[in-house]
C-alpha cells in the first residue's frame, strides 16, 4: 500500500515532466498520472523517468473536453 500518491494531468510536457517528477521523489511513493492527449513524447518520457527511479506510476488517457475538472476528477478516480 502506498502511503503519498501525487496527482498529476499533463499534456505535451516532455520537456518539463522531468523535471517535475524528478523533484517529486522525495515526497512520494507512487505517481498517478493523466494525459490528456499529448502529441509529442510526454508519455515514453515519463515512462523511461519512473522507471529509471524505480518509482511506481499508473499512466491513464483522458480525452481533453475543454473541462479541467472532468480531468482531474477522471484522475483521482484513478488514484
């Protein structure tokens, strides 16, 4: 069981979700993370990350309807 999950919605971060989970790892043991259609690399990106930290991660699609909070509901429902 995992004690702190952090919630992530991202969409074409691959430049960025590095670095915004590499700061996370401290703090967290499991990463649930939602992407809304990304079309650059977001997904493989974070995919290599977790796994190069040995941080466990769930990678869930949401198809973008212009309503952030369907987003972040779809993701806690994951969580």
């Amino acid at each position: 069981m995992y004690k702190v999950t952090a919630c992530l919605i991202c969409r074409d971060s691959e430049k960025s979700i590095g670095d915004c989970i590499t700061s996370l790892v401290p703090a967290v043991d499991f990463l649930n993370i939602t992407d809304t259609g990304s079309l650059d690399k977001t997904k493989e990106v974070i995919a290599d990350i977790c796994k190069s930290l040995d941080l466990p991660f769930k990678l869930s699609d949401f198809i973008w309807c212009d309503d952030f909070a369907a987003a972040r509901n779809f993701n806690l429902a994951q969580a």
